[in-house]
C-alpha cells in the first residue's frame, strides 16, 4: 500500500448514526496519498494527516473529532488544493478560527464548508500585497469559498458585507507584476432569501459599488445638516 494515492472511508447513510474510527493508522504508510475522503465518521484524532505531504485532497464531511486539534496535524497539507468540510461544524469552526492552522494551507485553491453553522467570516484574510516567508498569510491562493446550506451569518452584517469585498479585493503578488486573482464566493443562507444567490467577483464589486454610494450619499446629507 505504499503506493496508494486514494482513499476513501463512509459510514452508514442514515445521518442518525455514524461510524466509528479508533485510529487510521492502517495508511499512516501510504506517504503518496494525494486523496483522502472520510465521511459520516467519529474519529479520535487526526494527527495522521502530517504524514501525508503529497495530499491534494481532503474530505471530512459529517466528521467529528475527539480530541483536540493541533496545528501541527496539517504540516503534511503544505500541498492541499481541495478542502470540504460540509457538515461539519465544530471541524471547521476549529480549522478556520485557528490562524497557525490557516497559514499552512498556502496552496489552498476551493474551501466548502456547507452546513457547518458558521455565524461569522472573520477567517477571511485581509488584502494582501506582498507575501514573504518570514510573515506567511493564510489562504493566498484560495479562489473558490462554498458556504451555502446551513449558516447563520446575517447577509445585512456591515463586518459580513466587508468580509465579502475582502475576498474579492485580495491580491497575490505574482514576479514581475501583482495579478488579481479570479475569486469566487457562494452563499446560501436559509434564514435569509437575500443570500440565496452565487455571488461573483462581480456581483462583490456592485456590493462595494453601493457601498460607495451610499458613502457619499451620508455624506452628502451631513454637509446639508451643518449648512
């Protein structure tokens, strides 16, 4: 099995009961995994994934996890592209509000988090000019975000609607010049009809376009409430 660079465990369909997993220690020697999907599953502990430096994909989608997690657990995923926790919620609370965990995904490209009840975007990371070694930020390379399903953020938040334009004005410096990366974000929130749309760099960017105007139209209304 040391060849393998797929694997792939589910528990029972009904989401009433799920499987348990002592330990994945049976492909701790797989270190040319590039795939890994668990699903439906209790697990001990993922401490496993450190070993995986070649891993491209990792699924943990109705995943719970006992023990803590640690941030040197994802020292492995230096390489990730594809992470999807939907249904996962404390999983992903836990890997997305721990910045020493979202600094190792520098090669992050799509993040699903469905159904995981989130209430806030903070993870999100502020605009970045320059990257160096010294001072990593987390997720330059992240250009696709799926949060549809189950979150109770409030698409009216001003803190969301800021998260939001963040996203799309992140830049990634890239020799000999600094390109904008092509972003893309997914809502869906089922409290809130007005976040049941696929918002695109564009429809962002209209968002900072009203943004704007309503700027200048408060602005406006205090240079005619001094006069």
């Amino acid at each position: 099995m040391v060849d393998l660079q797929e694997f792939t465990i589910k528990g029972p369909k009904s989401k009433n009961e799920k499987l348990a997993v002592d330990h994945l220690g049976s492909i701790g020697g797989c270190t040319k995994l590039r795939k890994l999907r668990i699903e439906r599953c209790d697990l001990v502990s993922l401490a496993i994934l450190a070993q995986f430096s070649e891993l491209d994909t990792l699924e943990l989608k109705e995943v719970y996890v006992e023990t803590t997690l640690s941030p040197s657990f994802f020292n492995g995923c230096s390489n990730l592209r594809t992470l999807d926790l939907t249904g996962s919620p404390k999983l992903a609370q836990l890997i997305l509000g721990n910045q020493e965990i979202r600094i190792k995904l520098q090669k992050l490209h799509t993040l699903t988090a469905k159904d995981c009840n989130m209430d806030n975007l903070n993870w999100i990371p502020e605009r970045i000019d320059v990257t160096s070694p010294s001072r990593p930020l987390p997720f330059p390379s992240l250009s696709i975000v799926d949060i549809s399903g189950n979150n109770s953020f409030n698409c009216h938040d001003q803190r969301v609607k800021q998260a939001l334009c963040r996203f799309d004005n992140l830049k990634r410096t890239e020799n000999p010049q600094v390109k904008i990366v092509n972003r893309n974000f997914i809502l869906e929130n089922a409290n809130n009809t007005n976040c049941r749309q696929q918002m695109s760099a564009n429809s962002i960017l209209q968002l900072n376009f009203f943004r704007l105007l309503d700027q200048i139209f408060r602005h406006q209304v205090q240079l005619m409430t001094n006069q």
